[in-house]
C-alpha cells in the first residue's frame, strides 16, 4: 500500500508541473507574438524611411510602437549604502584559481 500512495503523490507533483509548464508555455507563445508584431512594425517603418532616403525625401523619424519603460527614481545619496562584493570560500578559490593560470602562462612565456 505505501507503494500505491508515493506513486500517486509523484503523480500529483508531476501533474502539477505540467499545469505550470503549459502555463508557461501561453504566456510564452503570447509575449512572443507581441514582440514578432512589434519588431514586424518597427521594420516596416524602418524599411519606409530607408526607401524614403533612396528617393531623396525627407522624412520625420517614425514614432515608436513600443511602450517606454518608466523612468526609474534614484536614491537620495546618503539613505542605501552598495553592498559591497562579499569574499566567499567559492570567490576565494576563484581568483586563486585565476592567478594560478596567470602564472603558468607566463612562467611558460619565460621559458621559450
């Protein structure tokens, strides 16, 4: 019987990552749409304006389709401090790591 239950738990959970996966997959499909529609327009217009310089006319740049990100606001200097790289054992052995091969290679310019 503890068989039969941990199948149908596994079920459960894989059940519910293929409700995710496919959610994931629509607002995939969906947001790739919105940007092959807003690449599709801005190439247009692009190709416009290139035929417009090749004739010899003037034309006003296109206004965008896109929606403009809004502007961020900046900390007031003072109120957050930047938080500083932290040295972890992984970040020590890193540059350890780094310098080590900087050294080899030279040390084997030197002895050519």
């Amino acid at each position: 019987m503890g068989d039969d239950a941990s199948r149908a738990r596994a079920h459960g959970v894989h059940a519910r990552t293929a409700v995710k996966a496919e959610a994931f997959e629509e607002v995939l499909a969906r947001m790739a749409r919105r940007v092959a529609k807003v690449a599709k327009a801005i190439a247009d217009a692009l190709k416009a304006e290139r035929i417009a310089a090749a004739r010899g006319e003037v034309v006003a740049a296109p206004k965008s389709t896109a929606k403009r990100a809004p502007k961020t606001t900046k900390v007031p200097a003072g109120t957050a401090k930047a938080k500083a790289p932290s040295r972890t054992p992984a970040s020590e052995r890193k540059n350890a790591s780094t310098r080590a091969a900087g050294r080899r290679t030279e040390a084997a310019k030197g002895r050519r």
